[in-house]
C-alpha cells in the first residue's frame, strides 16, 4: 500500500511546475476573490522557497508537502469559487479537480500528521471568525471495497 501510495505521488508531484503556473493565472484574473489570491500567492511562495517544513533538499518528501499545500489551497478555490475557473486555466493533462483531489489525500496521507495540521490550519485560518458556514475542505470518503481487499491479503 506504501509503496503504490509513493509510486502513485511521485507520477503526481511531476505536475508541480504546471501547477505553480496554473496558480500565477489565477493570481491575476480578477474573477479571484482577493482573499483567495493571496492564499494562491503564499502557495506559491510556499512551493518556491526551497526551505519550509520539509526542505526540498530532501528528493520526493520534500516536494509532497509543496503539493499538499497547492492542492489544499486550489480545493479551498474551487470550493468558494467555480471550478471551471480553475480548469479554464490548466494547461496540464487530465481533468485539473480529480488530480488536485488526488493530490491533496495521497500527500496527506505520505505526510506526518503534526506537519499536515499545520499545513491545513494555516491555509483555513483566513476564515476562522467568519460567520459563514464552512465546508471541509477535503473529505476522505470510506471504500468498502479497498478495506475488504486490505483485510484478506
């Protein structure tokens, strides 16, 4: 399950750099609320300042927490925005929502769990206070199917 998990994230971390630049686009198309263009911003800072909670120095571990905080902050984008937006300006291949979502729950699950809090905390914490309600950001759904095939190996 690790290693498939690894196999799996290592195919998805070569989208970094298109992801990055899917971010700059957002940053400046004036249909992004300000507040979410300065998440996409630190996003992108985040991703390009080699030395943050896991240095990029480190090959692979180092770029899963880059990914898992773009994901994060394009899901949260998409959540308060339309997606389309989003996917009017990818460039990559595939379908932009199904990757980040699958992104964003395998670096999660590859990243320890005291860095992935304080990942989430600080891209959600622009609208703790706020009177809206709040949807989750990413919810990991329960797949019978996988738990059956996990438990008879």
């Amino acid at each position: 399950m690790a290693s498939t998990l690894r196999s799996r994230m290592k195919n998805l971390l070569l989208f970094i750099p298109n992801l990055v630049l899917l971010c700059g686009r957002l940053m400046v198309d004036p249909r992004v609320p300000a507040k979410e263009r300065l998440l996409v911003a630190g996003a992108i800072i985040y991703a390009i300042i080699p030395l943050d909670l896991i240095p990029d120095m480190l090959p692979f571990v180092g770029q899963v927490d880059d990914a898992y905080v773009i994901s994060l902050t394009l899901l949260r984008l998409m959540n308060t925005t339309d997606p389309r937006l989003v996917r009017e300006h990818w460039s990559g291949g595939g379908d932009i929502v199904e990757l980040v979502g699958s992104v964003a729950i395998v670096a999660g699950k590859l990243l320890p769990q005291k860095i992935r809090r304080v990942l989430t905390s600080r891209i959600e914490s622009s609208e703790r206070g706020s009177s809206k309600q709040l949807r989750p950001i990413l919810v990991e759904t329960h797949q019978p199917e996988i738990e059956e095939k996990r438990t008879s190996m």
